[in-house]
C-alpha cells in the first residue's frame, strides 16, 4: 500500500513541473497556481497510471491544496 508521502511527492513533483514552480509543499492552493483544466487532467493521468486506480475527475478538482489532493488519492487507493 502507497504511502501518503509518496502520493504527495507524485503530485508536487507533476504539479512543478508543469507549471514551472518548486518549492511546492502540501499547503501550496490550487487557485494560487496558474492550473487549467488540461493539467488537472494530466496530473490525474500521471497519478491512475502510478498508483493504478480511476480517480473521479470533478470530485478530484474539488481539492483545493495539494494535501488535500493526496488526502483524497489515498481515499481511493484505499477503497
């Protein structure tokens, strides 16, 4: 089973690199970042494909931090 702190890792190291940002932590808000719905979509497609499971779209794009992004990856990692 993946760790909390990996999911997270896999989505700050995305969310970096496509928005060309670093020092991004589990704080960092969605709304803070230039994110369309285009990279939501990628980043959703990097995490099923790392973590092999179907993460809902519109209830992903509810999240507002990056925490709370893994909060949710880990919720249906877990089932």
């Amino acid at each position: 089973m993946e760790e909390r702190a990996e999911v997270l890792a896999a989505i700050i190291k995305k969310v970096e690199a496509m928005m060309n940002e670093s020092g991004l932590t589990e704080d960092t808000a969605y709304a803070d970042l230039p994110m369309k719905s285009v990279n939501f979509s990628a980043l959703i497609n990097v995490l099923e494909d790392e973590f092999d499971v179907e993460i809902n779209y519109m209830e992903f794009k509810k999240t507002a931090t990056l925490g709370e992004s893994a909060d949710f990856v880990m919720e249906v990692i877990e089932g």
